[in-house]
C-alpha cells in the first residue's frame, strides 16, 4: 500500500493538464473536469489540475485516476439511498453518466466547526458571527469542534474563476432558484448521504468532516446525485486515532484531503486575492501521496496508478 514518492516525482513532469476530445461531444470546462455532452450522456474526464480558493493553480500528479474511482467507490455504495448519474468508468479517468438538469446550488453538509476560506464556518464564527446559512450557532465552541448537529449550508453555484457565495435555505426559496419542496427533499437527501458517509469512514478510521453534494434532475424531475460524492476535493476527511490529541493540543487535525493545499497557501500570505504562489514539486507530491492514501483507506484496496499517457489510453479505451 502507498507509493513510491520518487515515481511522483516523475509523474510531476507527466499530469494530465487538459483535454481535446472532440469527438465525444461539446466540451464544457470546469476547475478540476473537462465534460463532453452527447446527448443524454455526458463523458466526464478527471483531469489532474488542483483549485483552491475557487482559482486553478497547477497539477497534482494521479490526482483525476484518485477522484473518479474514489468517486466511483461512492456512487456504487450509496445507490440505494440515492441516485446518482454514474454509469460506466470506462477509464480511471472517466465516467459516462447520464445527463442531467444541474440544480443551482451546492449542498455543503458540515459537521465540525473548520475551515480556512472566507465562506467557511470557522472563518465566519472566529469573526464573531453567531448566524450561518440560517443556522444560529452556540456561544463557546472550539476551531475544529464537533458540532451539536451536522447541518446544511448552501452556496450558490459561481461560473469559473468566481467564487461561491454563502446562502441559506430562505434565500434560495425568496429567489426561486428552488422550490420549498424540492430543497427539503435534497436536504433530506443530502443528510442521509452524509450519515452513512461518516458511518462508513468511522469504520476505516477516518472522520468525514464536511463534504459538498451537487444535485441534478433526471428527465422525469426525479433528484439524482451528479459529478462526485465523497471524494478528498468535495470532502474534508481527518484520521480518527489522533483527533481528541491534537484538539486536547490545540493543533490541526492532520488532513486526508485538499486542505494540505489550502493550508500551504495560507502559510504563503495568499487566500485567493492576486497572483497564487506557483506549487513545488515537493508540495505536489506529497498532495498526491495523501490523495492516494485516502483512496486506500476508503475503500480498502490498493492504488494501483495506470502510467500509460493519458490521452492515448483514454482514446484507446472510449474508442475514439
């Protein structure tokens, strides 16, 4: 289990940065997927690029093989519970899914009081405000405390290069972006997922702290689950064992996810605003390393990276 950091260092020169598939459709670029619409399917490809602070900042090496098949791993767990848009990982790169009617808001579900960016829980309580989202919260808690109750906290869903802004549950009912049914029932839906995510990384020794769920709807205006579930960018995951240590310390959780990006940028004086500090090689790696290890943890099998170039196997394998 793990990898060899010296083969990182390698694949630093080799990542897959973007895409030109024109074959499968028309291309709509996102931070992190390059999607291809055909119809009623849409071919999502896993790029390696990293964003943070809602701004693209360079590669992670394995990064795109780490999320599809993590959240390949999720979708396939949690079909029961919801539907979801998964269907078929031809590529450690790809997924086809089914497309559908994107809803315009995110559903982020947090369970403890963290953060770095300014639209997270802990930045805006550390601030002095007790309102969040709708949701008054208590006097006297901690940075990376648990909080009384998991709770949902909407965004908008900002184009490429902006970022997300805080919303809440009223706001998005007075705008009508949706109706008062359709969020309680994504709520409902959002909640469960969630549930059984903590549930299942309770039992891999793992904290699943917050995560963000994107909702579409299928051609009959059912919900479905779309573009990833549980994975080290939507997600912010802790190891278990050494929680109570570090919060009885005063230290941050050691983190299984993006945060080590977001964290290395903070320490460099950059939170979004400007020009953002270029990643060294070394950084790169160890990201990639700890994506890799939250792939083994989660789903208890062995990363086992495809190193042929990207492009020609993932032409190879769609056959295109």
């Amino acid at each position: 289990m793990g990898i060899d950091m010296t083969l990182l260092r390698d694949l630093c020169e080799r990542t897959l940065e973007a895409t030109d598939l024109p074959e499968l459709g028309a291309r709509e670029e996102g931070k992190v997927r390059d999607s291809y619409v055909n119809g009623d399917r849409r071919y999502i490809v896993v790029t390696d690029r990293v964003s943070a602070f809602d701004i693209v900042l360079g590669t992670i090496p394995l990064k795109g093989q780490v999320l599809n098949q993590i959240a390949a791993f999720w979708f396939d767990k949690t079909r029961e519970l919801a539907p979801n848009h998964l269907l078929d990982v031809p590529d450690p790169n790809v997924s086809i899914v089914q497309e559908c009617k994107l809803l315009p808001v995110e559903f982020v579900v947090r369970g403890y009081l963290t953060g770095s960016t300014s639209t997270s829980i802990w930045v805006n309580y550390e601030s002095g405000s007790r309102d969040y989202c709708g949701h008054r919260l208590p006097e006297g808690l901690r940075k990376h405390q648990e909080l009384p109750e998991a709770i949902l906290t909407p965004t908008t869903k900002a184009p490429k290069g902006q970022h997300d802004e805080l919303t809440s549950r009223a706001e998005i009912i007075e705008r009508g972006d949706l109706s008062e049914e359709l969020f309680d029932e994504a709520e409902a839906l959002t909640g469960s997922l969630f549930r059984a995510g903590q549930e299942w990384a309770e039992s891999r020794g793992l904290i699943l702290v917050d995560t963000k769920y994107e909702l579409g709807l299928d051609e009959n205006g059912g919900l479905v689950v779309i573009d990833e579930i549980h994975t080290p960018d939507s997600s912010r995951y802790w190891y278990r064992d050494t929680y109570d240590q570090v919060m009885s310390q005063g230290r941050d959780p050691q983190a299984l996810d993006k945060e080590y990006v977001r964290s290395w940028l903070v320490e460099q004086g950059w939170r979004g605003d400007g020009t953002p500090p270029t990643l060294p090689d070394e950084v790169r790696c160890e990201a990639a390393r700890r994506y890799i290890e939250a792939y083994e943890r989660i789903t208890g099998a062995e990363f086992v990276p495809d190193l042929e170039p990207p492009d020609r196997r993932i032409r190879r394998n769609l056959g295109i």
